[in-house]
C-alpha cells in the first residue's frame, strides 16, 4: 500500500515562521506601515503643513506667555501634551513651526500604534492591525495631524494603558507613571476613565495597578476641578432641548454603521433602521465585551470606556444631536469609540467559537467597505506661512490667516 508523503519540516517550519511574524510583527515594521498609511491619508498636511483651527490657540498662548500657557485652561481642562508641543514651535525658528507641529503629530501618533503592538498589550495576536487601526478609524475629519485633535489620540492611548499588563520593571514603571500624567492631563480623559482605573486595581490588586490608579485620580481632579470652575461649556439657549429620540439613530450613524458599513451607508437613513442599528452596535460592544474566554477583564474594560467615552460625547453636544447626521460633523467625538470598537473586533479573535471567526472578519469587511473614505482633501486654502514669517521673526504685531478659511492667529509683539 502507498505510503502518504511525509510533510516537509522547511514548509512546516516557514509555516510557523510566517505565522509569528503574523501574530507578533517587529514594532519597527509595524510603525514603517503606519507611517505610510498616515502619510497617504494626510497627503496635503504632509506635503504643506499648516496650523488648524485650535492650533494656533496653543502657538499663539506659548508665544505671548511662555512656560505660563500651561497653567491656562482649554475648553475647561488642562492640555499639557498639547501646550508643550506649542512651546517648542514657539520658541524656534517661525520657519520650522508647521513642520514640528506635523513631526510631533506623527510622533504622537506613532506612539500611541506603538502601544497596541506592545509587549503588555492585550491583542496579541492581530497587534499590529491594531496598531494600524489607529490611523485607519474611519470617520476622522481633522482628527489625524493636527495638534488641537491629538488629544482624542492620547485619550484612545489612555484606553491603551487602561487594559495593558502591569510593569515588571524600573522603566516600564516610569513609563506607565510619566504617561499616566501626561496623558491624564491631557484632556476629559481621566475623569471618564477613573473609574474603570479603580475597577482594574481593585481585580488585579496589585501595587503598579493601584499607583497607577492613584496617578489618574490626582490627574482627574484636577480635571475635574478646572471643569467645575471655568465658565460652563455646551449651554441652551432659550427653547432648545434634547432630542433624545435620536441618540441611538446616532449610535448606529456614526460608530456601528461608520464602521462596519462605511461608504455604503445612505446619509437618508430612516429613524427606525437607525434606532435598530443604534441598538445593535450596543448589543453587539457588549457582547464582544463579555463573551467568556482570554482577556476578559481587559474586554470588558474596553466595553465600559466605549459607554463613558461616547456618553461623555454625547453629553458635551447634547444639544446638538441632529447635527450628528451632518457627514464629518464632529467626528473627533467618534473617533475613540470606533477606535474601541474596532478594538473589540480583533480581541474577539482570541475568544473560541463562532465569535472569534466572525469578529475578525467583521474587522477585515470594515477595512474595505472604507476604503474609499481613508483618503482625505487637503487644506482648503494654501496660508502661505512663510510671507509672515519675517515679521514674527522679528517680533512685530501680525495677523496670519490660518485654515479653514476665516480662521486668524493674532501674534502680538514680542520683545526679541
């Protein structure tokens, strides 16, 4: 009787081989495809930098007040990242300002990709989609290589640090410590994501566990009292309300039906299928969240920074939900939430059974039914930076015109 050829131990070994480097790709490469991806999505803002909207805010603070610009609140919070990126466009060359405004945005971005490939993080086995991931949520309108929308990067890192493994030595503790800080400082963040932080220590009890708890709670706090304190955000004017009846219908708009239908999606979509996929994104996070099996506290972790974050959204816009269904309208709000959810998908792919075929390629269905929408217009207008630059090189009062147009950043004169 003929005897079944024995499988070769080359093609068994490259099959292992390929298998690793699939589930455990080097960071170097991950970061190279992620740099790409960016850079083809941002082509305009990487080929002609410029200041955005907010962006001259922090330029324009750390040029009139200095090392003072990090005590001012933003939007009634702190944004301490963001404050030291404007010092350091401040206190160079005004040639070289756009150009360290998109450098620490790649960085920034790059960083917080290079988290979800780390050693600690929960997703091993897809790290480097979800390290991709970062730069590839769809609905991202001046989100990605802008300085004022890092903050919603760093928030989606702080949900990173969230679910990672406790240190296990000196630098992992100064990193996790310093990051925590500055992240938390940053930004709402932490104020949403302190509880969950506590949840973390109290099932882990351990000590990184519960000093990095202790970090975010100072860090909220603070926050929290600086919200608190400032002039209040959001107010209603005479005869506005809620329209509760359209926040699921907003759900499903902007993160389930973004996400896993993308282009496809009908900007008329009717109330009623918009409430069903509203509530179907939710059972669906859920689900995902809780299903038994590796990494279940960190899913669920997930699960529950999906519900505060995009309640905190929510809240912040509360009376201005029908604009949601405006394409591009506020998407930075949505920006962690889909990111989360995508998350989710690629977890899931650890879980037995059904889920951990299905959520995979959900994940994989969702990257190219968005394919259309990744590459995104240039600025509107060329700003032409280097017609000012003179003058604010030389300290004298200017008004330069930023994107989009109608935007100003006034520099007042500065003593050389």
């Amino acid at each position: 009787m003929p005897q079944e050829p024995l499988a070769s131990p080359v093609g068994n070994k490259s099959g292992r081989t390929l298998s690793r480097i699939l589930a455990h790709p080097p960071t170097w490469a991950v970061l190279i495809v992620c740099a790409v991806a960016l850079s083809l999505r941002r082509a305009g803002a990487v080929t002609n930098p410029q200041f955005w909207a907010e962006d001259s805010y922090f330029f324009e603070n750390a040029y009139e007040y200095g090392w003072h610009a990090f005590t001012i609140p933003f939007a009634g919070y702190l944004h301490t990242l963001l404050r030291a990126i404007g010092m350091i466009a401040a206190s160079i060359d005004p040639a070289h300002a756009r150009w360290t405004y998109l450098f620490c945005s790649f960085a920034v971005t790059l960083y917080v990709a290079s988290r979800a490939v780390s050693e600690r993080s929960p997703l091993p086995r897809f790290c480097g989609a979800a390290a991709l991931t970062v730069v590839l949520v769809p609905d991202t309108y001046e989100v990605l290589l802008n300085v004022v929308n890092l903050q919603w990067l760093i928030g989606g890192c702080l949900v990173l640090l969230l679910i990672s493994g406790d240190p296990v030595n000196p630098r992992q503790w100064i990193h996790d410590l310093v990051s925590a800080v500055a992240m938390g400082l940053t930004g709402p963040f932490s104020i949403v994501l302190l509880p969950l932080f506590l949840i973390r220590a109290w099932v882990r009890r351990t000590r990184a566990s519960a000093w990095l708890a202790a970090a975010v709670g100072v860090c909220a706090l603070i926050q929290e009292y600086l919200v608190i304190t400032q002039p209040p955000i959001g107010a209603a004017k005479p005869g506005f309300r809620i329209a509760y009846e359209l926040l699921l219908p907003a759900v499903g708009r902007r993160v389930g039906g973004s996400v896993l239908v993308g282009s496809l999606l009908s900007p008329d979509t009717d109330q009623v299928i918009g409430t069903l996929v509203g509530l179907a994104t939710l059972l669906g996070i859920g689900l995902l969240a809780w299903l038994p099996g590796k990494h279940r506290l960190e899913r669920a972790l997930l699960g529950l920074a999906f519900l505060g974050l995009l309640g905190g959204s929510f809240y912040r816009l509360r009376y201005g939900i029908d604009r949601f269904f405006i394409p591009t309208y506020a998407s930075r709000y949505f920006y962690i939430p889909q990111l989360i959810l995508m998350w989710l998908l690629l977890a899931a792919a650890e879980v037995k059974g059904l889920a951990g075929r299905v959520a995979p390629a959900l994940f994989a269905c969702s990257l190219l039914v968005n394919l259309p929408r990744y590459r995104e217009s240039a600025y509107l207008v060329n700003t032409r930076w280097s017609v000012y630059e003179p003058y604010i090189r030389e300290g004298k009062p200017i008004v330069v015109p930023i994107n989009p147009p109608g935007w100003i950043m006034p520099l007042p004169a500065r003593k050389p």
